[in-house]
C-alpha cells in the first residue's frame, strides 16, 4: 500500500514537474506582437467584421470596406469621414450643362500595386465590373443612370448618363479603381491604395504593408494587421491584454467601463449612420394603415430602450436620416412617446381592443433584447407581440426576399441610405408616390441645394406617415491604446482610413 | 459514410434560409439574388442538387466554398495543421493529468484527498467548456498576463514555441475538461482491477500490492479505458467547435460554424465529412489498441463482451 502510493505520489510529482517545467519555458516566450512605435510601426487593427473574399462586387461583407477603402483600393472619389466627398484618383472633372456629361482627368503617375500604370481604361473596366450582371454590389442600382463610358485618351474618362445624378460623385466613391489585368480578385489585389495586401490568414487576421510607390502622402505607419474576432469579449480582451491597438466598434456599452476607468486607454465617440429601426410591412393590414403605424411609434419609448441598451451612448432619430446626413432635420417631436394618444390613435383606426403581430427578430444583438422591450412597451397600449427569432441568413430569404413577414427589427448600416423609402418594392413595401416623386427629383436635382430641399422634404414626410418605427441612432465608439492616435472616428459605411494613424515611441 | 453524406445533405437543406444570402447585402434587387442563386446552385430542386454532390463525393472533389471561392479540401487541409495539434496535444495532457490523479483516486479512495479528486472531477465535468476557457482568460491572459488571450501566429508552426505560446490556453482548456471525465473512468476500471480475483491470487503468490497492480492490474484495466480513450478524442475534436470560438482561433471548428451561419454547404459538408472520416479512423485505432493490450480480443471469433 505504502510502496504504490509513493510510487504514485512520485509518478504524480514529476508530471507536475515536467508540466510546470513547460508552462515556465512558454511564458518565457515573448509575445509576438511588436509593440515599438514610430514611423514604420505596426498597427494592430481588432475588429469582428472579417471579410468572406477580397472583392466588394462577390458578396465579401462589409469587414472588406473596413479592411480596403481607401487603404488598399482607392475610387475616383473619397467619402472622408466627416460625410464630404473630394476627389481622389481624379484629379479634375467636368460637367456639362445638361448634367448629363462628365469628364474626369486622372491624376498623374499613379501605379497599381502590381507596378502597372494607371489608365482610363481601368477606370472603365473597374466601373463596368460593378454594374455588370454578375456583380453583387448592393451599389449596382445607383449607377443605373450610366449610359456609357469612354476613354479618348489614357488620362480621360467621360462618362455618359441617361438622366441626371447629381449623387454620381458621392456614388462612384463606391467603385474601386482595379487593374483591368488583374486576376482572382476574391483572393488578391491590384489596386493603387497606400497599402498592398500582404497576406491573409482566412479566419484570423490579414495583414497589408505600406506602398513605397504610392502617390499620394505616406501613411504615417508601416504596416497595417486587422485582426479577427468572432466574440466581443475576446475582442476586448486582446484589447486589454494589448495583443490589438484599436477596436474599429465597440458593440456592447457593458465592455466600455473596463477602457474608460483605465489611463491606458482612449475611448472617442463618432458620429454613426446605423439605424435600428422595426419595420412594418406596410404592405399588409393593419400596418397599411397609417394611425396603426403612427400608434406604434407612439407607444414606445425610444431614450429608455436606447438607455437600456447602450446607457448614456448613442442619439434618438425621428426618421431614417442621421444628423450626419446633410438632409438631417429634428424630427424626434413627430409622434413622439404617449402612450394614451397611441390608445386614441389604435381605437380611431379601429383596433379599441388592441391588436397582435409577430417581429421577426434577429438572432444577434441588440435584436433580441429590443424586441422583448418592445413587447412590454406595446403590451401597455393593448398590443401583443409575438417574437420569432430568425437568423441573418433567414432573414434575407424570408423577408428581404419573399417580403413574408408583418414586422421586422434591423440595423441599417449605410450612410444616405433615405433613398430606400423611394423603392416601393423594397422589402418593408412603404408606398407614398410623394415620396417617390421626391427622392427620384432629388437625384435630377441640378444643385446640391436642391437635392437637399428635396430630400428634407421626402424625410419629414416618411416621418409623418411613420413609415417604420426608428428606434436610436447606434453611437460609434472607438477604443484605443493611449499610445496610438490619427484614426478615423465616425467609420462611415463601415471604412476604416489606416494611413493616419500613429502610434507614438 | 454515404448514409452519413446523406443525412447531411438532406438535414442541411432543412434548415430555412438560401446559402446565396450571404453573398447579397441590403439593397441588392431581384435580379442579383436570382444571380447568386444561379451561382450557388440553390436554384435547382433539391434531387438535382444531390446528384450534384454524390457526383462530387465520387471523385473525392468537395467543391469550392460559395462565399470565399477557395476549394473545400485546401481550406480544410490549412485549418486542421491547427485543429489536428490542438487535439493532440489537450489529449496528451489529458492523460497525464487523468492517469496518475484516476489511479490515486481509486487506490486513496478512503483518504481525503482521494475523494477530493473526485469530487473536482465530478465539478469538471458539470463545467461548460467555454466557461472554463473564459476562467483561464481571465486569470492567465487578462489578470496575469502570462498567456495571450487569443488567436494563432501568422507564420503558423514554423516558430513552434510561439505557436505553443499561444496555444498554451485552450489546450489546458480542452485538457482540463476531458480529463474530468477520463479521471472517472480511470479510477472506475482502478477500482474494478482492485477487487478482482486475479490481483489477489498475484498477492497470494508473493507479489507486493504496487507490483501486482503494475504488472496485472494496468494491463487489465487499460482495456476499458482505451475504447474511452477513443470516444474521448472524438469528442475532443468536435469540443474544438466551441474552444476555437473562445480563442479566436482559425481551425477547423471556426469554419463549421462559419460555414453553418452562411449556409455555405460545401464548406459545412467538408468538414463533417472529414471529421466523420477522422472519428472512424479514431475508433479504429482504439480498437487495434485493445486488441494489442489484450490477447484475448485476438481470437478469430473476436469474443469480444
């Protein structure tokens, strides 16, 4: 008995020793990230977008806008973060009287990545890539004006359209500018950007390095890794344990008191376009009838679901526009929270006794936790709800698509993105032919003045008829080693300018 | 393996949604998503689909996966240089963990720190995985800064220790939890050794208890214990789904439930196609094992109890 358990005791101790032997050989390691500073630093970018492809055009999710506008890939046009749009790739453009003709010239002496020159005839092919019928781009419909592309010489493009668009510049600030040879563009890249992809770890991170022929200014870092993530908390753990210098979003506030109360850490509020929004279909009973809508949006309080969500983040909205939006206007008053006058509106509509309807719901956050709230809100005016979780994938087939659903909750990411409440077919089916008028108007518009009379217009009018239900404003939050400065704050549409940032010594 | 092709085939296509979804975004007209559909395939009914993928499985071709582009097989061959150590190496500390703390267990039954060992081990197995691995966060990687707390190094196993390093995590996750439920096992067959009739004829004939129990006992217990083993290190590759989650960690798990998200069936098939594949070859190996442990197992007949 005595013999064994020493032999055993023994046999125990030395896989202790031989265990406690390798963790302190492991821990001897230094970790691989590189944490010096200066000109050529490395920045570490940790984010829970990772794209599917490298191509915009096939479907690669918004993590690739992240990863590649304006770093890898460039457009004749830049969307800056404060919402404006300069040129880029152009160096000077045209417009005929009629608006039906531009003439851009290209900048001099830019080189794609592969060392080729820049043509007109990539711009050409890079435009066509994206309006041709394979294309996935969901940007495919705002370029239907083009009528035609030429090319007269290697640094002019003119471009053709059958009607006016005075958004044109702002549109094709979409369109990465590729080399017409390049080949595989869902697994490589040729663009002209400041940075050239420089190895991607499918599921785990992908790295580009600075572009020593680059063109324009040189990013004041050396190489860029954008990390990937599919849980928040190991996000904010890589954070925290500085294996990431940046978070692009930080998606829950609950994470944000462990950064904000740490000297180590910087946490910048920007400005976002994401909208959570719970859209009828208006196309069924009873949400074809505006007082149900208008009850709806009237029973619910917006500022305690957006405190109970996000604390003292994020901004209330009136409408689908953002404040960044220069067609913003105040319409948080329109319909604003009274529970009676929502009981007074349901019984003038004909539903005294309340109604019921079932929200499809995202299986992802904030969905969920907002549907229940809504379920309790609505309960107070005598209107149940009934909630059925679905995943992203579902959601696209059944309600995207087959517009099979009474009510929906969604996040709408995308800046400008009014012009949806002018498609009477799109999925939440609103149909004000005013409406229509005047965001197709505001296209044709001949000055941006003019776009912006219309387009308030159309917004204080989708207000009114309470089109969908919008519920806040996402905040935009941005949480980075102290060390580290010069990145963007507002991450409109998802883009991700690196060639600023700095990291100090 | 084809009925389990089959199943597969069939019980993915049950679930709602169209793997030409993820391809689209919001503000995609009609037209694009019918493209996609075309491209994916998710237009023709679904018999022509299996024929489709049966036509597939026959030439051993998985396909290319319908978000990324890249053929099933490569992408699979890349992650498992991750998921195959991973296992391996949670499975070997496992053992070592389980082995000497079972025996000890079963022979020390009586003393306190013997049930203590069960106790734990029976608190081990009633802890979810992922909240093992959040714990060893927590402590190891946030609190201590001793491991990183997630993710796999760029230049793979060409630095071997730094890949260690990093992987020093969720292999003590992993090791951790299975050897909770290999330690009961152990020290059920210890114990059933123990009481036999033939370690008290050995003991009878002279031998001293530490020596009956090393050269009777282990042999006679192993053999239970192997067939465990062999479930074991199963459940050990699909209990990666979950550990490569928490850590972040391109493997072979990532991609299922990347691939299942999407509906990106080539990629999902794949990988249970191949870990199906794996766990066979797993059970195999189990049972050459025992039969090399133990004669009796060699016989034609196979009398196998």
């Amino acid at each position: 008995m005595t013999a064994l358990s020493a032999r055993a005791n023994r046999a125990h101790r030395s896989v202790l020793k031989a265990t406690t032997a390798a963790m302190l050989l492991l821990m001897g390691v230094a970790p691989a990230v590189s944490a010096e500073g200066g000109p050529d630093a490395t920045i570490s970018i940790g984010s829970l977008y990772e794209p599917q492809n490298l191509d915009n055009t096939a479907g690669a999710g918004q993590g690739i806008n992240e990863a590649f506008n304006g770093n890898v890939y460039e457009a004749l046009f830049r969307l800056n973060d404060d919402g404006s749009v300069s040129p880029s790739l152009v160096k000077d453009y045209t417009v005929s009287e009629d608006g039906l003709t531009y003439t851009f010239t290209l900048q001099p002496g830019v080189t794609f990545h592969s060392g080729d020159p820049l043509t007109s005839a990539d711009v050409k092919w890079s435009i066509e890539r994206v309006t041709s019928p394979d294309s996935k781009s969901s940007r495919k419909n705002s370029l239907k004006p083009i009528a035609s592309i030429e090319t007269p010489d290697d640094a002019t493009v003119v471009i053709k359209l059958s009607s006016r668009s005075i958004s044109l510049p702002y549109n094709l600030s979409y369109v990465w500018v590729i080399n017409d040879a390049a080949k595989d563009l869902q697994s490589t890249e040729d663009g002209t950007g400041p940075y050239a992809l420089d190895g991607w770890q499918r599921g785990s991170q992908l790295a580009v390095k600075r572009f020593d022929k680059y063109w324009g200014p040189k990013p004041e870092n050396g190489e860029v890794v954008f990390k990937y993530f599919t849980e928040a908390t190991a996000l904010n753990n890589a954070l925290l344990t500085g294996a990431v210098d940046i978070i692009t979003s930080v998606q829950s506030p609950d994470s944000l008191a462990q950064f904000k109360d740490n000297p180590d850490f910087t946490v910048a509020e920007g400005k976002s376009t994401t909208k959570l929004l719970l859209a009828y279909n208006d196309r069924v009973a009873p949400f074809d009838n505006v007082k149900v809508r208008k009850a709806l949006a009237r029973a619910v309080d917006d500022k305690k679901l957006l405190e109970a969500v996000w604390g003292e983040y994020g901004t209330l909205i009136g409408s689908f526009v953002p404040p960044t939006d220069p067609w913003y206007v105040d319409l948080t008053k329109v319909d604003a929270y009274d529970p009676e006058s929502a009981k007074a509106l349901l019984a003038e509509a004909g539903y005294p006794d309340g109604l019921t309807f079932t929200i499809d719901t995202p299986n992802y956050d904030p969905h969920p936790l907002a549907a229940q709230f809504l379920q309790g809100e609505l309960a107070k005016v005598g209107v149940k709800v009934n909630i059925n979780v679905i995943t992203a994938n579902e959601w696209y087939t059944k309600i995207y698509k087959a517009h099979d659903f009474q009510a929906t909750l969604q996040e709408h990411v995308n800046h400008r993105d009014i012009v949806f409440y002018g498609n009477p077919d799109f999925y939440w089916g609103y149909n004000n032919p005013k409406v229509v008028d005047l965001i197709k108007a505001s296209e044709e518009a001949k000055t941006v003045d003019e776009q912006t009379e219309k387009l308030k217009e159309a917004n204080i009018q989708i207000a009114e008829d309470a089109a969908s239900n919008w519920l806040y404003l996402y905040p935009q939050i941005v949480v980075s080693k102290k060390s580290v400065s010069g990145y963007p704050l507002n991450g409109l549409n998802s883009q991700f300018f690196a060639y600023g940032i700095k990291k100090a010594d | 393996m084809l009925i389990a092709a089959a199943v597969l085939f069939l019980l993915l296509r049950l679930l709602p949604g169209d793997p030409a979804n993820a391809l689209v975004s919001v503000g995609a007209d009609p037209e694009q998503i019918e493209a996609a559909r075309r491209q994916v395939g998710s237009d023709l009914p679904i018999g022509a689909q299996f024929v489709r993928y049966l036509g597939q499985l026959g030439s051993f071709d998985h396909g290319a996966s319908f978000v990324s582009g890249v053929p099933v097989l490569e992408e699979i061959g890349r992650r498992l240089t991750l998921t195959l150590p991973l296992t391996a190496l949670a499975f070997t500390c496992a053992i070592l963990i389980a082995l000497p703390l079972g025996i000890l267990a079963a022979v020390k039954r009586d003393r306190w720190y013997g049930s203590l060992i069960s106790v734990i081990s029976q608190l081990g197995v009633a802890i979810p995985v992922f909240w093992i691995g959040i714990l060893l966060v927590t402590a190891f990687a946030v609190k201590l800064r001793l491991f990183p707390s997630s993710g796999f190094p760029t230049s793979g196993w060409r630095d071997p220790l730094a890949a260690l390093h990093q992987l020093a995590l969720p292999i003590l996750t992993i090791a951790l939890v299975m050897s909770a439920s290999l330690l009961r096992y152990v020290r059920s067959a210890t114990l059933d050794v123990i009481g036999s009739d033939y370690l008290r004829t050995a003991r009878a004939l002279g031998a001293g208890y530490g020596e009956a129990l090393v050269r009777h006992g282990i042999r006679n217990g192993a053999v239970p214990v192997i067939s465990i083993l062999g479930i074991e290190l199963a459940s050990t590759l699909l209990g990666a789904v979950v550990v490569e989650r928490v850590f972040s960690l391109p493997g072979l798990g990532s991609m299922l439930l990347s691939g299942i998200e999407q509906r990106d069936y080539p990629s999902v098939q794949g990988v249970l196609f191949i870990s199906t594949l794996l766990v066979l070859l797993v059970g195999f190996a189990a049972d050459l094992a025992q039969r090399l442990v133990d004669p009796r197992l060699r016989g034609p007949s196979g009398g196998r109890s």
